[in-house]
C-alpha cells in the first residue's frame, strides 16, 4: 500500500515539534549550567573538559547543535 504525502507530512511535522521541544530544554539547560559554572559555553577550552560539570556542559552544547541541525534538516524536507 503506497504512502499518502498526508502521513508523511504529519509524522514529519511531529518530528519538527519534538525537534523544538529538545532543543528549548537543552537551551533551559545550558543556561542553567553556565550561570552554575559561570562560564559561557563558548569559552570551553580543551583543558577544562577535564571537569565533568564543564565537559556535561560541553555535550549538552554539542547536542544542541545537532539538534538544530536536525530540525534545519526536517524544515528542508517539508519545502
């Protein structure tokens, strides 16, 4: 049975939101992590990412990323 463009659209725009959903709680959790370590996620240098609390900020900012990169992705397919 051939897929419908309707049942894609609609499981491609489920994705979109929990895309959306990921990326403002990794956005609630950096900031909550920066102002705890006083650091920006941006001033990471490869020496400190011997501190777990700074190297969790470091993964939680890379997951960000390809969140968004994922979500850019999705946005693309449904043009």
């Amino acid at each position: 049975m051939p897929v419908k463009y309707d049942e894609i659209f609609i499981s491609t725009m489920r994705e979109i939101n929990i895309c959306k959903d990921y990326i403002n709680a990794y956005e609630k959790e950096i900031k909550k992590l920066e102002k705890k370590l006083g650091i920006s996620s941006c001033q990471i240098t490869q020496e400190m990412l011997k501190d777990k609390k700074i190297k969790k900020l470091y993964e939680k900012t890379l997951a960000l990323q390809r969140e968004k990169e994922r979500l850019k992705g999705l946005e693309e397919l449904l043009k």
